[in-house]
C-alpha cells in the first residue's frame, strides 16, 4: 500500500512528510472504528433524539436500547422517560409524576433523582420558584412558605 501512496504525496522525498501522514492516518482510522462497530446502515438511524422536558437539553439515546427496554433518561437531568413505539418513530413520555403550577397551571418535570425536601425548582412555563416541602413529593410556591413560617 505504501509505494502508490507515496507517489502522490508531493513532499515524498522529505523524511519529515513521509513520516507525517502516518499518525494522520491510523488517528483517523481509530476515530472511526467506535461508528462502524455500533452500526450496519448508518449511524443516524441507530439514534433517536429529542428534547429533554426536564432540562430542554437533546437527549440522545440508541435504538437498540429503547427497542430492548422501552425507557430512556436525559444524561443531564436525569428525567426518566417510558418510550412508546408510534407509526413513524418513537414517544417519550416522563416517567415521573409533574409538578402542576400553581400560577399557570402548567406541568413542570423534576427528575426524581433530585426531588428532596429543600430541593427548589422554577415552574418551565412562568418561572415561579417552588420548593419540596415533603419527602413525598409536596411541594409549595418558594413565596408562600416564607410568609408562612413567619409567627403571627
Ligand atoms: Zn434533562
Ligand atoms: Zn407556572
């Protein structure tokens, strides 16, 4: 393989640049070696993506994960998701129960990793601030609780 290559190399008769694109090659090689090996016909369809509820990040999981366990998590918040199979791809619903605004009525996902008493969260819709007030998940206005625990 050697002798062809080199003859088109321009600078072949410096031992500096028949030296150089040796690593370039076998870096090359090694960067695409983990792609090939995860897929047949194409690596972009081996991927689902969509935006995570919880954090709005993408999230990006394999299909032969979700095919195999019907769930995924968002790597930056750890938000679970139950995957359902539909006509032209897949749905993701949070796994996990929302917390429902008491301003705006909207829903707001929490990873359950993070939901601990003291654990404060903005509402995704209007950015009001609320707090965990109980281990099972109750939650208040961060407003409300401070006039609350002033004594009358
Ligand atoms: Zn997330
Ligand atoms: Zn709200």
């Amino acid at each position: 393989m050697g002798s062809h290559l080199h003859a088109e190399w321009p600078f072949a008769t410096s031992k500096k640049a028949q030296e150089s694109p040796r690593p370039f090659l076998e870096k090359t090689l090694a960067d695409l070696e983990p792609l090939a090996n995860n897929s047949f016909s194409g690596t972009m369809n081996n991927v689902v993506e969509f935006s995570c509820q919880g954090c709005e990040e993408r999230v990006k999981v394999l299909l032969k994960a979700i095919e195999a366990k019907h769930h995924a998590a968002c790597l930056t918040c750890g938000l679970r998701y139950r995957a359902e199979k539909v006509d032209d791809g897949w749905m993701f619903y949070p796994d996990e129960p929302p917390f429902n605004c008491d301003s705006c009525g909207n829903k707001t996902y929490v990873a359950s990793g993070r939901v601990k008493v003291g654990y404060e969260f903005p509402c995704r819709s209007c950015g009001r601030k609320f707090v965990i007030v109980r281990s099972d998940w109750r939650y208040a206005p961060l407003e409300k609780l401070d006039q609350e625990a002033e004594p009358k």
